[in-house]
C-alpha cells in the first residue's frame, strides 16, 4: 500500500502475528494504523513456529514463570474460535484452527517428571484433564493426558490470512520505513529486537529454535503430541517435529544433530516417522523473557509495548490485540493486564 498524508493514531512497528493482530483490532475499531516492518511479506517468528495453543503445556508447571501467565494464556486461548472464525469471515480465507485436543505424554523419567508438574498445576487451577487409556498411548509412551486446554492452528496460514486481511484493510497503511512516523503513538511489537525500538531497557532477549517438517502419511496423529521439550504438530500438509530452546542464540541455520535427535524422541512414539520424506529444516528466534511472560503496556508518554511472548506469541495474539487496543484507543487496562506491564521490574537473566 502508498504512504498517504491522513493523520496516524498508531504506528505498529513489527509485523509478526502480535504486530498484525495488534493493527487489525485497532483499525477495525475505526482508528488509522500504519504497520511498519522492513520486510514484506514478513517471515519471522510467527512464521517459523508450529502453532501451538498450548497454556497447558507452555505456561502450567513451568519453572520460574510469571504467576499469572497461566491465567493469561487460558483467557487467549478461549478467545481462540471466535478469534479463528471473525478472520475468515473477513478474508475468506482458512486460518487453520483446530479444536482437537492435544495429548500429553511421558517415555523417561524426565518427561514423567514435567507432566506430573503441569497436570499438579492444572489440578490447582481447576482445569480440566483425563488421563489416557493404555490402548491411546503411542509407541514407547507408558502413560499420559488428554489436554482439552490445549489446541493449535496451522500458524502460516493464520499469517497468510492477517497479512490479507491487513492489505486489504482501508485504515492500514503498510511501511517499510519507520522513520517517517516517527511523530506518532508507537506499538512496538519486534520481537527480539525490542529492546533497540525502545526508549527504556526490557530484558527480552533472544531464544532460538530448531524444527523439521515432514511428508504425512498413514498412522499420524490428529492433533499435538507433547512429550518434555519435543512436540509433534500435524498439520494438513505436513507433520512438525520442533523444537530445541536456545537462551541468547541468534540462529539462522540447523544443526544436523539437533535434528535427528528430535527425529528420534518422535519416532519413539510414532515410528513410521523415522522413515518420511523430510520437507524443510528451519531455525526462528523466539523473543524471550525471564520469567517467559510477556511486555504489554506503555513505557512513555508516546510508546506501548506488547512483546517478549517467548513460545505464546500464537496462542497470546487475540488477548494481546484487545489489550492493547483498548489502552492505546480508549485509555482502559485491567487488573491482569497491569501484572505484566513493561515496568513490574523483571530482571535480565
């Protein structure tokens, strides 16, 4: 799209799926939004993730995490259907959402250790779960949970959808230079480069991940399958195994190794993995945080912030959207989104 010389009410610099859902919420509600990132299409973190929906997995039981952060990823992640739906009422587009639940399983004392401390979690908050009968269990699996929490999209076609519905939308004016706005309100929503767009320091910083994708065949799963720090994510066209977790690592390629370890904790429990076509390796870095919540909120008189999701930027992005439209355009907070604000003081790792 042109640069135009209408008035801005906000400039959203990033365009990962925060940054686009953050510019979409806001100019529907009638505000003029200029979406700001040097590349486009953009094809960062969202774009190498695999889509988990996962407050279960990825903010229960976690160690060291913010003390709401599972309150915050449930309420997202229950804005997720409507969420999924509005999008491809507006670009007739499929978003990929899918309901089905993911499981949950244990092969080693080390994975049985992490269910058991994200299953003693969702028993204190009053979450549901079910333990999986002995004939659901895959491969070496030796028992497990059914997370009705925990859901997933295909992110790149949620990407592929916001980008359209962005383009498409009259009051989104789309940039590759930001000097140009410099005057107006600021969102900034980049990721791990945060911390250089803004006026004050955040600990966010970044945390590479290493996945494969695969061909589908006969006997995958229908939905995740989390066992410790790998998961197995089916998509329509392809299956994702992923991912490492690297604090402070800027990576862009793979390592070989890492691969075909996360191959093989796969084909423990679905062993005709071990024999597919491999259809892309790729690295992403992930915007991570001490206490692996999120920055939302404002940090001056003319600068908000909505970053350091870690590994919930996809299942984060609806809530994030609302939250920050409605203190960017109407001045209103609440009570939880003030606990993860930009100034609770984190300190770096």
């Amino acid at each position: 799209m042109t640069l135009t010389a209408k008035p801005v009410d906000c400039v959203v610099r990033g365009a990962g799926i925060i940054g686009l859902s953050s510019a979409l919420e806001m100019a529907l509600r009638g505000a003029d939004i200029v979406l700001v990132d040097p590349v486009w299409p953009p094809r960062g973190a969202s774009w190498a993730a695999a889509g988990m929906i996962a407050p279960a997995f990825e903010a229960a039981g976690q160690n060291g995490a913010h003390d709401r952060l599972f309150e915050l990823c449930m309420k997202s992640a229950r804005l997720w259907p409507e969420w999924s739906d509005h999008l491809t009422r507006l670009t007739a587009m499929a978003s990929g959402y899918s309901s089905t639940a993911s499981k949950a399983v244990a092969i080693d004392e080390e994975t049985d250790r992490q269910l058991a401390s994200v299953l003693n979690d969702l028993d204190e908050f009053g979450v549901e779960w079910q333990e999986l009968a002995k004939g659901d269990l895959p491969g070496d699996a030796y028992w497990g949970a059914r997370l009705p929490s925990d859901t997933q999209v295909d992110n790149r076609l949620m990407i592929e959808a916001l980008i359209t519905a962005c383009e498409q939308c009259e009051r989104i004016t789309i940039s590759r230079d930001e000097r140009a706005w410099s005057d107006a309100l600021q969102l900034v929503t980049a990721g791990w480069q945060t911390p250089g767009c803004l006026p004050v320091p955040l600990p966010i910083y970044p945390v590479s991940g290493q996945m494969v994708s695969l061909e589908r065949g006969s006997g995958d799963p229908i939905a995740p399958v989390r066992c410790g720090s790998v998961y197995i994510a089916p998509k329509s066209d392809r299956i994702i195994i992923g991912a490492t977790v690297e604090p402070n690592v800027k990576r862009q390629d793979v390592d070989q190794a890492n691969i075909f370890d996360l191959m093989r904790t796969a084909a423990r429990l679905f062993p005709d993995l071990a024999h597919r076509k491999i259809v892309e390796t790729w690295a992403g870095i992930r915007p991570g945080s001490p206490d692996h919540a999120p920055f939302l909120g404002q940090v001056d008189a003319r600068t908000f912030v909505a970053a350091g999701h870690h590994r919930n930027g996809i299942l984060l992005a609806p809530l994030t959207a609302r939250y920050m439209a409605d203190l960017i355009l109407e001045g209103r907070s609440t009570d939880l989104l003030q606990a993860f604000s930009p100034l609770r003081g984190v300190a770096a790792p």
